[in-house]
C-alpha cells in the first residue's frame, strides 16, 4: 500500500502534521489552563489578607471558634467555590471551611505559601489542595501576627471548581472548544494542502518512472522521450532527467552498436568461411588432381597446376595474414612506434617498388610533393602499408594508358598524402562502405581475388596515427584517397 514514494510522502506528512496539530493543542490548552490559575489567583491575591484584617480568628494559641463560624457563614453566602483554612504557624490545619470529612490532609506545606507572600509577581503558584492528598491548586494566603510574631496563616484556595484537568478545561469554554476546532481544521487544510503539493512535486517523478519502466520493457531498444523544461536543469529532478535521458541515449546507441556489431560478425563469419573456402577448395582440387593422375600428367600441366595451387595457398597466406593484422589493428595490440620521417620520401619509395608492374600493366605513375611539405611522427612500417594497399587498390582498378598520382603536401594539422586514379571510381551507394572489411565495390568488382581487407586496414593504421583517411570518388572518373598525419613541432 505504501511502496510508492507519493504515498510514503504523504503518510509521513500526515502523521507530521497529526503530531504537530496534538502537540499545539496540548501546549494551547496547557497555557490556557495556566493563564487561568493565574488570573484567578492574581484577582484573589489580597482576599485571605482582607479576612485576616478584619477578623480575629486567633486569641492567643486558641481559635476563635465564633468569630471563624460567622466568617465561614458569610464567605459560603458570598462565594461557595472558595475554601478557607486557617493553619498554624507550621502549616498545621486548624479549621476549614468545607464539608465534614472532605479534608484528606493534616497540614500544608509552608514553602508555596512564603513564596507567594515573599514574591507575589511571580504567577501562578500553586499550593497543596488539603482536600486531595496530590493536589495542588492556585490560593491566597495572608499571616496572622501577633506581637510581631507569625501565629498562623489564613490559605484560601480560590478558583476550587475550576477544571482539575485539560479535558474539563476544554469541556466547560466553548472558545477553546471553538479554538481546538479550527486547530484541527488547520491542521487538516495544511494535510491536505501538502499532500497536494506533494503530488505536484512528485508528478516528475512519477513521469521519470514511467519513462524508466518503458525503456526497460523495451529491452532498452526504444529511445527515451524525456523534455526537461529547460536545457540547464535548475533542480535535482531535472538533474535526474537529463542524466537518465543522457545514459538512455547512450545505452540504446551502444545496444544499437552491439546489435550492427552482431550483425557485422555474422556477416564475417560467412565472408571468411567464403573467402577461406575458394583458395582451400581451388588447392585441394589441383593436389588431388596431380595425386590422381600423377603417371599420366605431362610436365606442362602438371606445373600449371602446381602454379595454380601455389596462387591459391598465396592467396590463403596473404588473407590468414590480413586478418591476423586487422584483428590485432581493433584489438589496439599493435601500437605506432613514432619517429620524425619525411612522407616526400617515403612516398618516392613506395613509388619506385610499384613502378615496374604499373608499366607491365600500362599505367602511368606520377608524383606531386609541394617543396613545403613538413616531417611528420609516425611509425614509417605502419605508414609505407597504408600506401601499398593504396597503390595496390589503385592498380587493381585502374584500365590501361591510366594515370596513378601521389601527391603528398602541407595542411592545417600537419601533413596530407593522397593517391588518385583514373579507374573505374565507385558508385555513390557504395561509396560510405568502402572501409567495411569484407566490402566489395559491385561496379569495381573483385579483380585480383582480394578479400576486401586492405582499405579496412589502411583505416585502422590511419587512426592509430590520429588521422583521418577519407575517399572521393566518382563512377567512370576515378578515385582519390587521402590521409593526413601530424607534423613534427618545430622547435
């Protein structure tokens, strides 16, 4: 019943608020009560001094019966409520003025009494009731004195029908009855003005909740629709709003990346089973066919098919080693051991190892390096592979009498190296997946039986590197590939 935060709130709202409307009801009707006692003792402080005054109720140590008799007559006729006692000098009661029997003490203390006379501004003070053994009640007290000397007290206890207790107190006025009443009223208008606003303060919670068990029932598939009233949260439950929306976000993202992940280890699975399988299949083929016909093969087909066979596990080696690579390049086990080289001359290397089998195919191979062009850091191994796979893509799709051009020039962050074509160029929804492992152009085809792993690694070596390898490319045109590289700082 109470397993929600609004109805917690409100339960401890209400009992605070029932503890607070008790607690000043009691303190109210208390301070009532004492105010009471105080007035009536304050308009009856002078009133046992009057009696003592113009009575002789003491001749010597004995009472004047008579004179006390006539007094108790006319003060019952006056005023029942008050009760009147004389003591002695140590507070013994030697008369009274209440029914037979109705006494329950012998004596009163002294203590209340000198205090009252010594410090009459000090109110109320409250004496024994010598009708209740544990009572105590407002009075008035006056001393009898003879020869200078205190021989007894008058002790009037005024106010004897007042109530004894809160309850009578409240029972007998009918503006505290009036006054406890609009207490409670206030007390519950303040219940219920909370607990609405408690409701109002909770509404964004309860709204965030809602939000939370619909992203979870989604399998955290579904994107958040939190708007917080303002881009600055102003409060903690804004706060909680857009840090939830924030790591909602973020989880369905990487849920997403995990899902295309997922899909995209699927689909190497199947390329590397494809691509292991057509080298693995051609190999075995050519073997058994040199096993099988081992006395009847002539020495020319028999080194065409041993040719063929080396092709193949070449093949096989050269995609086991590009995945080994590419795997260690995600994995970030292979990390860039950086030296200041010069890209102009690493590119004139590159340039140089690729020439002769350009020209065998009739391409042409240029180079372009600006004057200006600065020394980077990086690891010039890492580096002189990006290019190779880049020329080696370039040949591949380059036509004859094409043109192959490496430029390598200065940019804001350092150094920018670029390999154009004249190929085939790549068509525009093939175009954002070139760097997909595994990925194969349609119109550019699969010409030299590449898995589709060089650019992919290209891209990893460029990140290592802090850089950023891109591509332009248009179908019938050519191809532009570049990277950038960061350039030595110059002392």
């Amino acid at each position: 019943m109470f397993r929600t935060l609004f109805a917690r709130l409100s339960l401890v709202l209400f009992l605070l608020f029932t503890l607070i409307g008790a607690v000043s009801l009691g303190l109210g009707l208390y301070s009532a009560q004492l105010y009471q006692q105080e007035v009536a003792q304050r308009l009856n402080l002078d009133l046992a001094a009057h009696i003592a005054d113009d009575h002789a109720l003491l001749k010597g140590s004995t009472v004047d019966r008579e004179s006390l008799a006539l007094l108790f007559h006319n003060l019952m006729v006056i005023n029942p409520s008050v009760e009147f006692y004389l003591l002695d000098d140590e507070g013994r009661i030697l008369a009274w003025s209440a029914a037979p029997g109705a006494v329950q003490r012998e004596r009163v203390g002294l203590g209340p009494l000198l205090t009252l006379i010594g410090h009459p501004e000090q109110l109320p003070v409250m004496g024994d009731d010598p009708r209740d053994p544990d009572g105590r009640k407002t009075f008035s007290v006056a001393p009898l004195e003879e020869d200078g000397h205190v021989r007894g007290y008058v002790y009037a206890i005024v106010g004897s029908e007042q109530a004894d207790d809160i309850a009578d107190l409240l029972a007998q006025s009918y503006i505290l009855r009036w006054s406890a009443v609009a207490l409670l009223l206030g007390v519950l208008f303040a219940t219920v003005a909370g607990l609405a606003i408690v409701f109002l303060l909770t509404r964004r919670l309860r709204r965030l909740g809602r939000a939370m068990d619909a992203f979870r029932g989604s399998d955290f598939s579904r994107p958040v629709r939190i708007a917080p009233s303002s881009s600055t949260p102003v409060d903690e439950i804004e706060q909680m709003e857009v840090t939830f929306a924030a790591m909602a976000g973020r989880i369905h993202s990487q849920m997403n990346s995990l899902r295309e992940s997922d899909r995209l280890r699927r689909e190497l699975v199947a390329n590397v089973s494809h691509d292991l399988r057509t080298p693995l299949a051609s190999l075995r083929g050519y073997l058994e066919t040199l096993l099988m016909k081992e006395d009847s093969i002539g020495p020319a087909e028999r080194r065409a098919c041993l040719e063929t066979a080396s092709r193949s596990a070449e093949r096989l080696s050269r995609l086991i080693l590009e995945l080994f690579e590419l795997a260690k390049l995600d994995a970030r086990e292979l990390t860039p051991e950086r030296e200041p080289f010069s890209p102009a001359e690493l590119v004139q290397d590159v340039m140089l190892k690729f020439q002769l089998r350009a020209r065998q195919k009739g391409i042409d191979i240029e180079v372009d390096i600006t004057p200006d062009a600065p020394f980077v850091n990086g690891d010039i191994g890492m580096i002189e592979r990006v290019l190779n796979n880049l020329l080696e893509n370039a040949l591949q799709h380059t036509p004859e009498q094409g043109c192959i051009r490496l430029s390598v020039g200065p940019d804001a962050r350092g150094c920018v190296v670029a390999v154009a074509d004249t190929g085939d160029g790549i068509s525009g929804k093939d175009l954002p997946h070139v760097f997909e492992r595994f990925y194969r152009s349609a119109n550019r085809g699969n010409r030299n039986g590449g898995a589709g792993l060089g650019l992919a690694i290209a891209q990893r070596i460029v990140d290592l590197h802090g850089g950023k390898l891109s591509v332009h490319s248009e179908a019938g045109i050519g191809s532009v590939f570049a990277f950038d590289l960061p350039a030595v700082p110059t002392s």
